[in-house]
C-alpha cells in the first residue's frame, strides 16, 4: 500500500510563534492593552487536579496501632 501526502501553507501560516496570554491582568484592563493581545482558549470541560485530602480520624488512628499490637502478640 502506498499512500501519499499534499502538504501546503494555509492562510494562517506564520514561522513566528505567537505567545497566547493566559492571565487578564489589572494592568490590562487599565491601559485596554488586553483588546489587541490573543489569549489562550480555556477549556471549562478539562477535570481538575484531585484533591490532596482524606486523613484517618485520631481515634481509628488508635484502634489501628492497638490492633497491631495485639496481633503482633498472638
């Protein structure tokens, strides 16, 4: 099978990399700089990092180091 490929430059083709604002800045909004600069689409879909928490309560914290123990002593 051979397959082949046309590869051409679209109206949108730059060699120079754009730098996408990500942050609307107060600084911004005071000089209306921010109507002239692209920004970075967000994506309000995308899932966000898991939260660092859940830890034992104290007293089944105690229960677990006694269980321990005793089954450590037969």
């Amino acid at each position: 099978t051979l397959k082949s490929y046309w590869i051409r430059k679209g109206s949108a083709f730059s060699t120079a990399v754009a730098r996408q604002e990500t942050e609307l800045t107060p600084e911004m909004i005071a000089t209306g700089s921010w109507r002239q600069r692209p920004f970075k689409p967000y994506n309000f879909s995308a899932l966000g990092l898991p939260p660092a928490c859940g830890h034992l309560h104290p007293l089944l914290k105690v229960r677990s180091q006694l269980r321990q123990i005793f089954l450590e002593m037969g």
